[in-house]
C-alpha cells in the first residue's frame, strides 16, 4: 500500500504556472516600463489589470500575452499571483510587487506616485 501511494504521488498531475487569481505582466518594448493587460489592451495602470480567476481566462491572457510577444509590442509577458484588495490586485510575491508599485527608496516616483491607490 505504502508502494502505491509514492508511485501516485510521483505520476499524478499538478497544475502548472501561478494560483489564480493572476495578471499578465509585461514590459513595453518601446520603452522598457512594466505594463499589465487589460481587457483592451495593455496600460502602465496596474489598476486596470485584468484578473483571471479561472484557467480558461488565465490561458487567454497567455495567448494575449504571446501575441503582444509576436507583434514586438511587449517582452517577457507573464502571469503574476495576486490577491485582491479594495476590488484592486495586488502581487502577493516581492519581486511583483516592486515592479507594480516603482522604486521602494523613493515613493515620490513610479507607479505609486503616477497611480495612488
């Protein structure tokens, strides 16, 4: 019994990629700024991000996000974990939530400064 269990373990499927919800991130390839996409497109807002609370959704932004890729609008365009606060996302890891609100010395510039919550 203990056998069939290690050998489920090591043959059953997990999902792959973020827990939802997510976002899709990215950086413009005109100007290098983070920016996130959004039912219309992609926007510097990270307010306005789109959040996929489903696979079906998440795996559109990808596809979005590969397009973008495809056309040279954006690079590296990726899902983010977010949680929600207030009804607005809001990366859960570090590093994402650095590239969502700019600079932590100086609050005074990036996105916290362009888009107050």
């Amino acid at each position: 019994m203990v056998d069939d269990v290690k050998t489920n373990a090591k043959t059953a499927k997990t999902p792959k990629g973020p827990k939802l919800p997510v976002i899709m991130t990215a950086n413009d390839l005109l100007d290098g700024e983070v920016v996130f996409l959004t039912r219309d497109g992609w926007s510097f807002d990270p307010r306005h991000a789109l959040v996929a609370a489903d696979a079906e959704t998440a795996g559109w932004m990808e596809a979005q996000g590969r397009r973008a890729f495809a056309e040279n609008r954006v690079v590296d365009a990726y899902l983010v974990e977010v949680r929600l606060e207030d009804g607005l996302p809001v990366a859960t890891h570090f590093r994402e939530a650095i590239r969502q609100k700019g600079p932590t010395i100086h609050p005074q510039f990036g996105k916290q400064a362009d888009f107050p919550a």
